[in-house]
C-alpha cells in the first residue's frame, strides 16, 4: 500500500474534503479565477462525454468560436492541441484552473470541461463558474467509490448544482443566462431536472419531453435516424446531418452537441457543415488499417454500457463468417471490481474468441483481475475459446495473428491512453502504435 493510500485510510473523510476543497480555493485565487470572462460548459455523465465534447467544439469552432477543450481524450486550446497524458479524465485542481488561465490568455471565449464524479467528490469543479452543464446520460459506475448508485448520480448533480448557484456573467457587456442540456430519454432525466436554470433544454430520439412547458424551456428531438456502416445519420428540424461515425450511441451523441451548440446561439446548419467533417474521435471506434483483410478497432470502452454500445457495433461491421475477437482487461487499484464479472458476461454473449490481458493493474496483481472477468465469462457458459495473456503486446500479437478475413478484432480499455500502470511503474503506451506493428510484423511472416 502507497503511503497516500495509507494516509487516506487513516484522515476522517470531513478532514479529506476540507483538503481537496481548500486546495481548490487555493488553485482559482492563484490563477485569479480566470473561469470569470469566458463561457464554461461542463458535460457530465456516464458515457458519451468526451465524444460529445469533441463533436460540439468542432460546431463551435465553425461558427467562430475560439474554443478550448479538457477531455479525456485530449487538451485544446484554439489550435494547439495534445492528448491527456494524465490518468484522470477531469485534470487536478491547480492543473485545470491553470488550464482555465491559459485559455483565457489565448483569448479563448468558450471552454469545454469533461466534468468527472470523482473529480466533483474531490472538489475540482469549485470555484469554476460554469454557464451550461449538461447530462448526457446515466448507468451504474464508480459504485465502490462513491459508496452506491445515488450517491453517484448526487455527484453528478453537484455539477448542475454549481450551475445553479453560480454568479451571473455579463462578456462584452452582454448576460451570459444559465442553461441545462439534458437527455430526456435517460431514465434519471428528472433528478438533473430539478436544479435551477435560466433555460434548459431537452434531447433525445424518442420525443418525449419531460421539461415544464414555460417558455425558456425547449426540447429537440431526432427524426429519420439511421445508423449502419457507412455512418450514422438524423434530422433536427429541416436539418439533415450525417457523419461517418459507426454505432447509434453516436447519434446521442451528436444529438447533444447539435442541441448544446444551439442553446449557445448556433444553429443546426452551422453543426451539419462541422459534423461532416468529423471523420473519426480519437480513441473512439478506431479502425487501425496496415493492409490486413480483418477490421482492428481500438476503443476506451471499459464500462457496461459502453462494452455493450461497441460490441453491437461490431456485430453490425462484421462480415459473413466472420468472428469477433475480444481482447481486454480491467483496471485494478480496488477500481469498481463489480464491474469485471459484468465485461466478462457481455463479452461472453457478443464475442466469439476473448483474450483477457492487463489494462492498468495498478497494485493489484494481474492474474486476480482477469479471473474476476473470467469468472462472469464462464457464468455466462461461453462456449468459444478464453485465454489469458497478461503482456498486453503479446496479447495483441496473438490476436492478430489468430485473425482470420473478415474477423472484428476488438481492442478495449485503453483508447488513446499514453501509458499503463503497473504496480509502481509507469510505462509508455500506445495501443494504436502496438496494434499497427504487430499487423505489419503478421503480415511480414506470412509472406
């Protein structure tokens, strides 16, 4: 055990949050709270927030806007941009708010923030002032953390929280109103309803609006929605978009930018023009193409619901006869080791070869980990072939090599992650980089 695991172990929780939430005070008095003069927008929720983020920078940028952007996938500000080396989708609260500071430099007038439950819990998102939060959706995840599913979704709420409560801007001269953004078809719609708001909106597929009728309320909804391998594609209005992103989590996901975008005054035109531009989000469905006859996709997916959104895309990609081969883990340092059964049983019902190797162990060891996801693998009586390969370069050297034509290769957990962590070290990581030499040295030995 790492003695700040220790310490933590030992310092009562009302003494924790009075560190994190004076180190937070501390960080926006320092960089003199640079939030003020610039509008922040903080998206929440479980899955969807980073490709949202990305997909509503894009329609910002086109319409003018000078946009800067913390994600999980990457850092932005207007045209520098680099991906999060950090192992945390919400940056610390001295690194954000100079984050913040920095943006404003740069004369950046929008700032996206991929607003975390952990990082709520640990007090990052004070002293930000943000002007529109939004929800993307909500399923079970950090449980063990958090101590249970409401206790969850209440740090989620904090967000909206802290919108409602925050101090009104006025940029150029101009007021800068308080708006919510909210998934209407996600079950736990009402609870973020409840927060206080100058406008709020609503998005979904399934038109149902559960806003009040008042006037600073508005719901959008898509119609004529469509999503196979060339793409997804939707209406807002008299607007037709389409984009070559695969899976029909994206058409929320997009829905939400669309929506969010015209809540900040640009509309559904401006957004088709940005959104067909975007041909891929990094770490996002990646098709990793080095002259193999086999699809290799790359995905951060390490939850429930996002192994169950990419497996089904991958059952739409697949050809005739062709399997899908899963290779993945699960992070380890005492993260959600409720969820490992649950990868192993959604894999089991999708996959038709699973290779289960290391993710991040942290300091837990390895082989612990992945019969935690075997064990749901076999309660789920899979019949195909399970394998463990700790090494996660030799476990994707063996799937590639046992890849046949017209076989889905899945490459979950890492994305665009820039390191793993195993025990004390922290050693460089490029799943993209593994994967395309691993198919060229395949395809070197088969000549």
């Amino acid at each position: 055990m790492s003695l700040k695991s220790f310490i933590r172990q030992l310092a009562p929780d009302f003494l924790i949050s009075a560190y994190h939430l004076c180190l937070a005070f501390l960080a926006a008095l320092w960089y003199s709270f640079p939030s003020e003069g610039m509008v922040v927008v903080g998206v929440t929720g479980t899955k969807g927030k980073s490709s949202t983020i990305f997909m509503l920078s894009k329609i910002l940028e086109e319409a003018g806007m000078k946009v800067a952007v913390s994600s999980s996938l990457m850092f932005k500000i207007k045209e520098n941009e680099w991906l999060n080396p950090y192992h945390m989708t919400m940056a610390g609260r001295f690194k954000l708010q100079e984050f913040l500071y920095q943006a404003k430099q740069a004369g950046c007038t929008h700032v996206l923030i991929e607003t975390t439950s952990e990082g709520i819990k640990q007090y990052r998102h004070k002293f930000i002032n943000f002007d529109v939060a939004i929800f993307t959706n909500l399923t079970p995840e950090h449980i063990e953390a958090h101590g249970g599913f409401e206790n969850y979704k209440r740090a989620k709420g904090k967000l909206f929280e802290a919108l409602a409560s925050g101090s009104a801007k006025k940029i150029n001269g101009a007021p800068v109103p308080k708006i919510a953004v909210l998934n209407m078809d996600d079950p736990h719609a009402e609870y973020f309803m409840r927060f206080g708001a100058d406008k709020k909106y609503g998005f979904g597929l399934k038109g149902t609006c559960k806003l009040p009728a008042q006037e600073q309320n508005a719901c959008v909804f898509a119609s004529l929605t469509n999503s196979d391998a060339a793409g997804i594609a939707f209406t807002v209005g008299h607007t037709a978009l389409h984009l070559p992103l695969l899976g029909q989590f994206n058409i929320y996901n997009a829905l939400c930018a669309v929506v969010a975008a015209q809540s900040l005054g640009v509309n559904a035109d401006v957004a088709k023009e940005a959104l067909k531009k975007v041909i891929e989000i990094p770490g996002r469905m990646k098709f990793v193409q080095s002259g193999q006859k086999f699809s290799a996709i790359i995905d951060l997916a390490h939850t429930p619901s996002s192994f169950e959104a990419v497996f089904e895309t991958a059952q739409a990609v697949r050809k005739e006869k062709g399997r899908i081969v899963a290779v993945f883990g699960a992070a380890g340092g005492g993260r959600d080791k409720w969820k490992r059964p649950e990868l192993g049983s959604i894999a089991a019902k999708n996959a038709d070869h699973i290779i289960l190797t290391n993710e991040d162990p942290y300091d837990e060891a390895p082989r612990g980990i992945l019969e935690q996801i075997k064990g749901g693998i076999t309660a789920a009586n899979f019949r195909g072939p399970v394998e463990i390969v700790e090494d996660r370069t030799l476990a994707i050297r063996h799937a590639v090599n046992l890849a046949r034509w017209n076989d889905v290769v899945l490459f979950l957990g890492k994305g665009t992650e820039q390191t793993m962590v195993l025990r004390d070290a922290t050693i460089p990581w490029n799943e993209e980089e593994v994967v395309a030499v691993e198919i060229r040295n395949m395809l070197y030995d088969r000549k």
